[in-house]
C-alpha cells in the first residue's frame, strides 16, 4: 500500500477471484466458467473484418445488442443497461441505490463483491443470516428500508428462492431498489423479470459469463423500468461511456442470435450436475441442492480446506472459503463429464 492511498481506502478488502495458476495443466472446476467454447456464431462473428474497425470507437448506446436482448425476453430496450461483466451494474447499482443513508441488506454468505462495494462506498449494510439449511429467510428482507441485494439462485450455496418469495420482497419495498442477481437462473432458478413489468424498484442482472460461455469476454446486462435504466446510464456517462469494446458487443450478439445453443449447453451441464450429485452420493458427500453450474459439497471423510488443497496437488481445482460458517465446504464447478469423472477419480484416490 502506497502512502498517497487516501485513508477511507485503506482499510478496503478487495475482492479475491478465482485462482488462475499457470504453473500446470489443471482441471479447472474453482470459477463456474462454462466447460463449452462459445457458439459458432460468436466465433465467425469475430472476424478480421470486426477487428479492422478497431480504431474506431463502439457503439456507446449499445443499440443492436439491447434491441436484441429485450426482443429475447419480452422488454422494451428502454429497459435493458448493458455492462462490463454483471459486476459492473453491481458497482452502478451500489453507487447509484445505496449510501450511509440509504443502506442496504444482503445475506451473510453470499456473491462476496456485494460486501466490497458495501465497504467501497461507504454503505451502512447489514448482513442477514441464512437459515440453518442455508436458505434465505425472506422475513430479513420485508419492509427493510434498505436497498436489497440478493442472488437467485445464491452462491455459493446453489439455493433459490421462488418467484412468489422474491415479489413479497419487492412489495414490502416500494421506496426501495431490489436487486436480484440471475447469474445462475438459466441452470434450474426460477427468473423474476417478467415483474420488472410490474414493479418500478426490480433491477434484474444478468451475465454472459456462466450460461453463454464468455466469461473472458466481460458481458452483463439487467433489466428494469425506465427510470432505473436510466439513472445507471447516468452513473455509466459519468464514467466510461465507452464501457463495451467492439468485439465484445459484436460477440454479445451473435450470441443471442445462438440462444438455442447456449439453452441446450445448459440442459447438458444440468445433466451433468445430476450425474456429479450421484457419484458424489457414493462417495460419502453431502451437498445443498444447485440450481446452478456447481455443486457446494461436504464429506466428513476430508476437511474442506484439505480437499481443496490435495486436489489442487492432483491438478484438480475446486473452491474453498475461508468463512468458517461454510468451511467444511468445497464449490465444484460442473465441467464436461470427462472432467468430473477425473474429479471422481481423484476424490477416490484421497478418500482411500
């Protein structure tokens, strides 16, 4: 830390990633990428024509890719913001909804950003607790006068609530902004966006990252009420209007254009997630039930932290937190089944 980092940032814990080690060849099971390169589509659409156009600047509006996107869905494109990565409209919505005034509220054990952006911007925030079984209690949540953050399905548990739970939640709150972060809603979650249409507060996030296969492109969208979309317009013109580059925007749409293949992608993973869930069962593992591309599992043969780190050592990655309320726990990505089998393998050869 330098001494010209002004003080209110110096306490700041930032956000720790994924890890992205370079010293092996690793089976990669730790940051809920999709396993499935992206479509064809995507790929011819970033041609050497795109490329060339590279010295000019991109489309600050983002015209076509939002008129596509709400076509898809049903909306308007008056209501659809398009971001760097859904973490950015997570940044906007903090700046834009939140303050030591207005503050917001968000579970306990959940998508970690949501407590730096807390911290970033000075938030008077509240962690609710998650139930004994993990689930949200949504009685945290009604009449809070605060901005409500949530993800739906969570993480890294994979729990959802319903779409019945979520609008209780957006009721109860008129003068309150409602996030739901749908990073996960097309692996089983239920989404709330049909009631942007019906509530002025809903914001919805979205993100190509896990459905859509582009995690390395940095594509988010959210969905909301005119007024909402526009008051995160003004907090985007007022930094980077220029916040998608050319081949992203270009990629983001020929992949809506491949929606069937990316909607397939995710039947497969799902698939594959059931498979996981057995073989895990036969091996001894405990998991939450995922509406999501992981699966948050025990066992009480091996300690969380220990299982991480002796797969890791057999080129295996999975995820593990620190939080002691989830310790005993790894997150495992769904990967192809050729991925999971040596998962499986290796689960096997450490349990012996």
């Amino acid at each position: 830390m330098s001494k010209f980092l002004i003080n209110k940032y110096q306490s700041l814990e930032a956000y720790v990633p994924g890890e992205q080690p370079k010293d092996m060849e690793y089976v990669k099971l730790n940051t809920n990428e999709s396993p499935f390169p992206p479509s064809q589509g995507v790929l011819d659409r970033i041609s050497s024509a795109e490329v060339s156009k590279l010295n000019l600047y991109p489309d600050p509006d983002c015209k076509v890719l939002r008129k596509k996107i709400a076509e898809l869905y049903g909306f308007e494109s008056e209501n659809v913001f398009i971001s760097n990565g859904s973490d950015e409209i997570l940044s906007f919505a903090f700046m834009a909804f939140c303050s030591e005034e207005k503050g917001a509220v968000f579970p306990n054990i959940s998508y970690g950003f949501y407590k730096v952006y807390g911290d970033l911007y000075g938030v008077d925030y509240t962690e609710a607790p998650l139930k004994e079984d993990f689930t949200i209690d949504v009685n945290d949540y009604l009449n809070i006068n605060k901005t409500v953050v949530i993800a739906n399905p969570n993480a890294p548990t994979g729990l959802s609530l319903s779409v019945d739970e979520i609008e209780k939640i957006v009721k109860s709150n008129p003068d309150n902004v409602v996030l739901i972060d749908e990073a996960y809603v097309d692996f089983g979650g239920k989404s709330c966006i049909e009631l942007v249409k019906k509530y002025e507060n809903l914001l919805v996030v979205r993100t190509y990252s896990k459905s859509r296969s582009m995690a390395g492109a940095r594509l988010g969208y959210a969905f909301g009420s005119k007024s909402l979309i526009d008051d995160l317009n003004r907090i985007k013109y007022s930094t980077n209007p220029y916040n998608i580059n050319r081949l992203t925007l270009a990629a983001g749409e020929a992949a809506i254009d491949d929606n069937d293949y990316y909607m397939n992608r995710c039947k497969e993973i799902v698939e594959i997630r059931e498979y996981s869930k057995r073989r895990l069962s036969e091996l001894g593992f405990d998991y939450l039930d995922s509406d999501t591309n992981f699966i948050f599992a025990k066992s009480d043969k091996i300690i969380g932290e220990d299982y991480y780190r002796r797969l890791k050592e057999n080129g295996v990655l999975v995820r593990h937190f620190s939080n002691p309320l989830i310790s005993g726990y790894v997150r495992i990505t769904v990967g192809t089944r050729e991925q999971m089998d040596k998962l499986f393998e290796v689960t096997e050869k450490l349990l012996k």
